[in-house]
C-alpha cells in the first residue's frame, strides 16, 4: 500500500499499483485539494475497492441518484464512513457498492466492495473510488473535507523537449476514450510515480500534471517543493492556466485562454492527465488519455494499432520551446 495523503493525525492507504489524482475532477473537493480519487489498476467497473485505513465501519449510506445518463450506470451511489479507533473524524469513500456492514472493523487494504459507475460521473471517468477525511458529523457535507497533507519526492527534471504535436500510438478505443502511447510529451517523474509534464515559474519549474486539460476550470501539478509566484501553467507548449495556490508540494491552477486540442483534426474534449505508476506506463512513457466531444464519438473512427498526431492550437500560444 502507498500512503497518498492525511489530514488529523489520519494517513489515506491506496494500492501501490493503482493511479490516482487530487484535482482531475470537477467537484469541490478536489478543486480545494481535500480529496483523492484512487484508480485501481485493474480498471474494471465491478472491480474491487479497498479500505485506505484501519477502523470501524460507522455509517453506510444508499444515495439514489438522478435520472440515467447516456452511458451505463447504477441506480445508486453509496458513502461509507471509517472511523480510526478513538477518532471523531471519519474518512468518506464513496463509489463503492459495499460488502461490509456498520459495526464492521476493516483493516488497510481491505476488500470494501465493488466500484460502481456513478450518475454523478462523466461518460469518460474511469472506474475509481473517492476518498477524502472530515469530521463525522459533516458526512453528508463534501464542502467539509479537511485540506490533505501530501508527500512526495522530488520531480525529476528531464531534458525532453515539448511540443505542440504530439505522434501517438493507440492502445485501446472505447465508447469513452483513447488511450494513446507517445514519447512527444516529456514525463516528469517523482519516485515511481510519473505522468506528463507540466511547467510553470520564471525557471520553468516541471511537476506532473494532474488535471482535465481543458474540460475543467482547475487543475493542479504535484511535486513542486518550493511556492512558486503565480505565473503561467503550460504543458506541451501550450498554455494551459495560471497558478492560483501553493499547497505544499501540489500547485493549482485556473484554466486560461481557451485553447483546442484535436486527434487527427477531429475536435476532441480534452486529455485526462494523473499520477500514474509503472503499472500503467508503457515504454517508459506515461498514457495519453483523450476524450471524445460525444459518448461513442471515437468508435468507428479509429482502431488499436491506428497511429495519429495530438495536437493543440492556441491563439497565444507563444511558449518557446523547452
């Protein structure tokens, strides 16, 4: 198990081969830096979730949801409550259709359930579950997750150079996504974790990019140590955003200027970007993951094996190259 965050004296536990992001969601908490989303690499909806703490099971609670989306999903989400012994605080997984019941005890890296596919997702979020610490009178309150205290080493800072093209082989097509391999995006690595790089600073400082580039207004880069002045975010010599805050060593920032990326001149959404572990990585590289405009936008059209260049135009795109 790796330890990916804590708050109140409790440390969150995520499966060592599992990919994860702080701010790759459009919800509070993750624009505040107080939540994780944990990505088994198993990558299955019905898959299992695991316990990130030690405790007792004190609260399990059915939500229904809105009505069904496009794609596939469950009826109802779930929130279950873990409480460290002698704790008032909780952590809140939710995602997760439980096999426990309350008054359970459940140790770390313990079988919670099977990942649900939540109305409150996306049609290109892929199978995850949420996790985040509060207090346990605030459980049904995602505005009152504690901010996460997060450790991680040093970004290597690699020589690559960046682009605004990228050439990428395609690994999988499904109703919801590419997923591409390419080594035109320079990586930035922090320990064994890596993912695509971002920069930002006046020395053009390199973290890993954890974001929706450019479906969603916030994002963040992990693994700046030192605060950084607010500046320009850019990524594949794009300009993506500007920093807003410095939470240790996680930077956010704000989208900018609107900008479009497109896969063989077909507009798509965007790019999910994470921390991903060798587990994932392909090559040496880490994925690309790109989203259709539409569900189903990419069946059809291309197929595994397929080869095309990413590309991303901005009208102010004036970054020189790295």
């Amino acid at each position: 198990m790796r330890r990916v965050g804590s708050a109140a004296g409790i440390n969150l536990f995520a499966p060592a081969d599992a990919y994860f992001s702080y701010f790759n969601s459009p919800y509070v908490g993750h624009k505040q830096g107080a939540s994780i989303d944990i990505y088994p690499s198993h990558e299955e909806w019905g898959g299992p979730a695991y316990a990130p703490i030690a405790g007792k099971v004190i609260r399990v609670k059915k939500m229904r949801m809105a009505s069904e989306k496009i794609f596939p999903s469950d009826e109802a989400d779930f929130g279950i409550a873990i409480a460290p012994e002698g704790s008032t605080d909780i952590v809140r997984i939710l995602h997760c259709v439980p096999e426990i019941d309350e008054g359970t005890t459940v140790e770390a890296g313990q079988r919670l359930g099977s990942l649900l596919r939540s109305r409150y997702f996306n049609y290109w979020t892929g199978p995850h579950y949420h996790m985040e610490i509060m207090n346990a009178r605030d459980f049904s309150r995602s505005t009152k997750s504690y901010p996460l205290n997060v450790e991680l080493g040093a970004v290597q800072q690699t020589q690559q150079k960046s682009a605004s093209e990228l050439e990428c082989l395609i690994t999988r097509v499904t109703d919801d996504v590419i997923i591409a391999v390419t080594d035109d995006s320079p990586k930035a690595i922090s320990g064994d974790l890596v993912g695509h790089a971002a920069y930002c600073g006046i020395d053009r400082r390199q973290g890993i990019l954890d974001a929706g580039v450019p479906h969603y207004s916030h994002g963040g880069i992990l693994g700046l140590a030192k605060p950084i002045e607010k500046s320009m975010v850019t990524a594949w010599r794009t300009d993506i955003g500007y920093t807003a805050a410095n939470l240790g060593n996680r930077l956010t920032f704000k989208r900018g200027e609107p900008f479009q990326p497109t896969f063989e001149g077909e507009i798509i959404r965007g790019v999910s970007c994470f921390a991903f572990t060798k587990k994932q990585i392909v090559k040496g590289f880490p994925p690309v993951i790109m989203i259709p405009q539409q569900y189903g936008g990419f069946s059809g059209k291309f197929v595994e094996g397929d080869v095309g260049v990413l590309s991303f135009k901005h009208p102010n795109n004036i970054v020189k190259e790295q």
